[in-house]
C-alpha cells in the first residue's frame, strides 16, 4: 500500500463522517424549525387573546423572566448565554409584531 492509498481511505472516511454529522445538523436543523412554528402557533393564540382583552402585544416582565431562565438553560446546556438571549430577543420581537398586527385586525 502507498501513500495515495493511505491518504483517499483518510479522506473517504473523512468524507463519510462530513456526511453523517451534516445529516445530524440537518435533522437538529428541521427539528428546530418545527418547534419554532409550534412555539408561534402558541404566541399567535396568545396575540388573539391579547387584542380580545386590548392587553398590549409586550410584556416587559414576562420578556425578563424568559431571558433569565433561557440564560440559565443556556448555561446548562453549555451553550453561550449572550446567543440564546440574542436568539430570544429576536423571536420576541418577530412575535411582538405578530400581536401588534393581530390587535390591528391585520391578520
């Protein structure tokens, strides 16, 4: 066996592996897409009720909490804290629209 064999079995199994982690990621990836569209099934109900009840579409302490303990799960999961923040806020804000644009009568 020479070096040129050596190196493609390397580099086949190498490949091998890049195509079973990238089908893990893209699996996690479609997992997570479908929790966020439940997760958004839930909030639009909540944007109804909302507007039902002319509450407004944010809610400052509740945005707290679930910062805190999304943080703290974060931690827990060994996972940046400042991303899963950045990650929340960014949902919070697309849903925070969502309500606004329920309570218009928009949607």
């Amino acid at each position: 066996m020479n070096t040129r064999d050596t190196d493609t079995t390397i580099d086949e199994t190498a490949a091998a592996e890049l195509v079973r982690l990238r089908d893990s990621i893209d699996n996690i990836d479609a997992a997570v897409i479908h929790m966020l569209a439940e997760r958004f099934k839930c909030t639009q109900q909540v944007g109804y009720l909302k507007a039902q009840h002319h509450l407004p579409a944010a809610d400052p302490n509740r945005e707290a909490r679930q910062i805190a303990r999304l943080r703290q799960l974060a931690e827990s999961a060994k996972l940046d804290p400042a991303f899963a923040e950045k990650l929340l806020n960014f949902i919070i804000a697309e849903v925070i629209r969502h309500h606004e644009t329920i309570a218009a009568g928009e949607e």
